[in-house]
C-alpha cells in the first residue's frame, strides 16, 4: 500500500487542522517549499487539498500549478470542484486525479455531466463522520455512508477516497469499522483521517487499501519517509 503526502492550503499557506476547523492544527508555511522537500525525501505522489476554493473563499490554483511543476509522478486535488470547467482545467495543468466531494450527493446528475469523458481521473471523496457523509467543507450531512458507497459506484469513475472526519488531523487512529465496506466499493480504493502510526498503515493495508493519505504524523515526524508498507 502507498502512503502518500497531503498538502492543505489556506491563503496561501500549508496548514493542517484538527477536523477541518479554520485556526486548529499546525501552520506549515510555504506549501512550494513543502512539497519541494518531500520529493526530496522519495515521495513521487502528493495530494493537495485546496481549502479556500472548498469553503468558496477563493483559490490557490497558481501553488497547485507550480506544485504539479515540481515532477510529482501522481498528484490528486481537491477542494471545491464542482463544475466541468474546473475538471477540465485542473486536468489540462497536469492533475492525474481530481477529487470531487460534494457535488457528487448534491446533484449526481451535474457530476456525471462534469466528469464525462474523464471518469479515469476522477474520485469521489466520501468524507464521514458517524455514519453520516459531509459535505460543503464538512460543514453539512448529506446521505448515509452506505447510501453514498452505492450512489458512487453507480458513477463508473477511478475510485473512492474515504475521510474519517471523526479523527481527521489528530493522529487518534483510524476507523477500524471502514473495513466492512471495501469489499462494496469499484475501482481504487484510498483512506485519510486518524493515521497516527506505522500499525495504523499496516492495519489499512491488511483491509484492502490502496494507499493511504498521511499529514499530521508526517509533519510531526512519526511516520515521515514512509512511503509504502
């Protein structure tokens, strides 16, 4: 299973928070400088998740260009895609994977019209917390995880990302119960939320896993240069 790098910018800056909440977590600095370092350390996949364009305040699409610039092998986005026109211009700069997280549940019929012709690019975030997706930044429930898990493979796109929102960005573990829906899910199959150890990754692995999204215990140095398992 891969382990890949997560960069979260917020104006401008590389920022890491504890649920999703603006001013928790860490201020990393410049996300260029980040992402520089981790291809210096072997990492050849980032994913970049930009939180102004998911909160509607904005965009850091000019980092995201200069970021993919720096010879990523795979780099996925996501934040705040919801139209054709940004689907289209991410891929055009060079993103392998979008990531789509709400408009998904919020107009199904929009999504596959967005996606179309480009569903190998494509995945769906399906961000939860107690059962329940979030959407809109995780500000709103939409659909039941299992609900969700359906709706998605019904899109035919490259696969899944699931975020527990419940631990996201605390290192407190991972979600244990997220093993009994893999074997429902088409296509790629990536985690995010809670990864605070080596047994973490091991443990997601073991389910099923094909790589796993890593950014509190990267930048506090637990797992640092762990670029598989």
């Amino acid at each position: 299973m891969r382990v890949i790098p997560s960069i979260d910018i917020s104006k401008g800056n590389a920022v890491k928070r504890i649920r999703g909440r603006e001013g928790t977590g860490l201020l990393l600095g410049d996300p260029l400088k980040i992402s520089s370092e981790l291809r210096s350390i072997g990492y050849s996949s980032v994913h970049v998740v930009d939180l102004d364009a998911a909160e509607g305040k904005g965009d850091n699409l000019a980092l995201i260009k200069s970021i993919i610039a720096q010879g990523f092998e795979e780099i996925s986005v996501g934040g705040g895609i919801r139209d054709r026109q940004k689907v289209t211009k991410l891929i055009e700069l060079g993103v392998t994977k979008v990531v789509m997280s709400t408009l998904p549940f919020t107009d199904p019929s929009l999504f596959r019209q967005a996606t179309e012709g480009f569903q190998d690019n494509v995945l769906v975030a399906i961000d939860y917390c107690n059962e329940e997706v979030l959407i809109r930044g995780w500000k709103e429930s939409a659909l039941t995880l299992r609900k969700a898990i359906q709706l998605v493979n019904s899109f035919n796109v490259r696969g899944v990302m699931f975020t527990y929102v419940c631990n996201e960005g605390t290192q407190k573990g991972i979600d244990r119960d997220v093993e009994k829906y893999l074997n429902e899910i088409k296509g790629e199959k990536g985690y995010a939320g809670g990864v605070g150890s080596l047994e973490d990754l091991i443990k997601l692995r073991d389910m099923g896993f094909d790589y796993a999204i890593v950014g509190m215990s990267l930048y506090g140095g637990v797992i640092r240069g762990v670029k598989s398992v």
